[in-house]
C-alpha cells in the first residue's frame, strides 16, 4: 500500500485496505511499511494519523529498521498470505539485520481487531503502547497463535525487546493476552478474557518468558486486573518478576503440555537452563479465584507480601491440590520464599505449602481452610 524507504512520510485521514503480496515469489503484501534504505542507511519514519487499515495480506503495518509512530488508528481483519499461511499480524516491528538497524514504535489511541496470529509483534526493537484496544485476534492459518501483544529477541541483532503496554484493554485473544521475552512493562491495564486453544491449551493473561539463547528480561506489571484467562492470570519463566497493585481473578482451568489441568493466578517457574532465575516479588495485589494455586512457584526465589490471596479450588479431575500459596524448590538447590502480612483464606486443601522450599511466614493470617500450612520432608520453614 505505502512504503517509506528512508524518508520521512506521513499518512493521515486515509483509508489502506486489501493489498496483496505477489503469491509467485511470496512476496508479502504490506498495508504500510517504513524500512532504512541499504543504499543510504537511512532509517525511514513512517506515521500513521487517523487511518484505517484493513484488510490487508500478510501485514498491517510495518516497522523494518524504521521508525513508526501510529494513533488514531484502526488496524483490523489482517489476513495470512494464501499460498503459505505467513503473516496476518496488525502491527509488526523488527529489526533491518543487514543494516543492524531496530527502530521505535508508538502505537496511541487506536484499535487492534480481528488480525491472525498476532495483533502486534516486536522483535529486538522498541514499541510502546499506549490508551489503545486490542481484541479479538484470530489464530495463524497453522491453527496456533492468536496472542494480542507478542515481544521477542532478535538473535541476529544480540536485541531483545523492549516493550511497554500502558492504559490498554488486551481483551478476547487466544495463547496470551501479552506475551514475552526482553523486557516486559505493563501498567495501568485491562487484560481479560484469553481465550484456550483449540486443543485445549493455556490462554495466559500475561506470559513472560527467557530466550535460551538470549540474556533474561524483566517483567514489571502495575495496577492492573487480569481477569477471566486460562491456564495463569500471570506466568513467569526465568525473568525476573515484579507484580505491585495487581487484581487477578476468575482464572480458568487449562491443560498443560503434561495433560495436567491448572488455573493458577501467579504461575512462575525457572527452567534449568535459566538458573539462577530471576525473584517473583509480589505486593499489594489480590488474587481471587483460582484454580490449584493462587500463587504456584518452582524454583523461583521470592516473596509475597501486603497481600490477599483467596478463593482457591482443587483441581476439577481428581480433587488434588487447591493451595493458596504452593512454593516448591523443583530442582534448583536452594530456594528462599518469604510470606509477609498477608491474609490467606478459603483455599480448599491449604494456605500455604512448602514444598523443599526455606519458607519465612510473618504477620499473616491464614484462614478457612483445612491445613493453614503444609511442609513436605524437604522444607525448612520460619513460621
């Protein structure tokens, strides 16, 4: 539709809609791209003001090495290219490798609706997002994806992303309303509703996650509710992990790559090719709800505090679990997990289990509910 080859365009009141990519060479159709120049080197500023995008195949708009700025805007029914099934996301940033060039994306005030396998995705760049809706995404023609707001690490730059998700609503997609790796700040938000796959996998609220090949990221969530998604509300593996003011509720039931079923509100795990893993730090936050755990850790050291985790069922199939606080050691050989001033209540085995974790449980209450706390042979708990 429009590309701006390192120059600076601006593309505003205006409707882009239904182009498409050469299926020969499978060229990809672009609504609107902004791409550095190899001839020059010059990196390309595309904005776009008070537009539709819609309908385009294989992208909505693009960011290649070039910088993006979008408000306004909406970006919707983005389709996969016909002859391979690739592409179909709204908005995507990623670096220009033959130039090691990574440009920064806005998108501002704009909706982000019904595009395959991603509403937006950022790959070693920078993209903020702000006062925007993005719903309904669709999954890739594979039968996977679906996520509203993806980051990743681009290997060939050494980059991950850096990606801020704030004053949004990231409502009704599937996978994972936000998901990650680099550095992951959410704040002031909505993020409810994702959706299971069809195979009956999770459909976290917010998943961060380590690249293997790639330095651990952070996440850094504040004052925001995650309501209503499958598998976690928020899911951690390996980063490090701070969660202030949050209200994570009603999250479903999903089944695992193991074919368990689980619905924590705070799931963090550390995989053995990321330890020592990043902390979890939560505060201030209430947990409602849930399904086996409300806060489920393995290997994950930490702390819990100023908090109400409440409301937790076992698990549907065969009754286990059902811990408001489950924190195992997994198999890292130390793991340090402190509770503090926190209220603990109608969990239905038991408040809080230590499982070969040192535990520290200060000022808190633990009520209604069977067992307040459990220790399995391995733990060591201050109480």
């Amino acid at each position: 539709g429009l590309l701006a080859l390192g120059r600076e365009v601006l593309l505003s009141g205006s409707v882009v809609r239904h182009t498409l990519g050469r299926e020969g060479d499978l060229r990809a159709g672009f609504g609107a791209m902004s791409a550095a120049a190899v001839e020059t080197g010059r990196e390309a500023q595309l904005e776009v003001v008070g537009s539709l995008v819609a309908g385009n195949r294989a992208m909505g708009v693009v960011g290649f090495g070039g910088d993006l700025a979008i408000r306004d805007t909406v970006i919707r029914d983005t389709e996969a290219r016909l002859s391979d099934g690739f592409g179909g996301r709204g908005v995507e940033v990623q670096c220009r490798t033959d130039l090691e060039v990574c440009g920064v994306a806005s998108v501002a005030h704009s909706l982000v609706v019904s595009n395959r396998d991603a509403g937006m995705f950022v790959s070693g760049a920078e993209l903020r997002v702000t006062d925007s809706v993005i719903r309904n995404q669709l999954p890739a023609v594979a039968g996977s994806g679906g996520s509203g707001v993806v980051a990743g690490c681009d290997l060939d730059v050494g980059r991950c992303a850096a990606l801020l998700v704030e004053r949004c609503l990231v409502a009704s997609n599937l996978t994972s309303g936000i998901r990650g790796e680099g550095d992951l700040t959410i704040t002031d938000s909505l993020v409810r509703d994702t959706g299971p796959q069809p195979d009956g996998a999770p459909g976290h609220g917010i998943h961060a996650a380590c690249d293997p090949a790639a330095p651990c990221g952070r996440l850094d969530v504040q004052r925001t509710v995650v309501a209503r998604n499958h598998g976690a509300g928020v899911s951690a593996v390996g980063v490090a992990t701070t969660l202030t003011g949050l209200w994570i509720h009603d999250t479903h039931a999903a089944t695992s790559a193991d074919g368990s079923d689980f619905g924590h509100g705070v799931m963090a795990t550390c995989p053995a090719w990321a330890v020592p893993c990043g902390t979890l730090t939560v505060s201030l936050s209430h947990i409602a709800s849930s399904v086996t755990a409300g806060i489920a850790t393995e290997g994950v050291p930490g702390s819990v505090s100023t908090s109400l985790v409440e409301g937790v069922q076992s698990r549907p199939a065969d009754a286990a679990f059902g811990y408001g606080l489950q924190l195992a050691r997994g198999d890292v050989a130390a793991v340090t997990f402190l509770v503090d001033r926190c209220v603990v209540r109608d969990a239905e085995l038991a408040g809080v289990f230590f499982a070969g974790v040192e535990g520290i449980l200060a000022g808190s209450n633990i009520t209604q509910t069977p067992f307040p706390v459990v220790l399995d042979a391995a733990a060591d708990a201050q109480l």
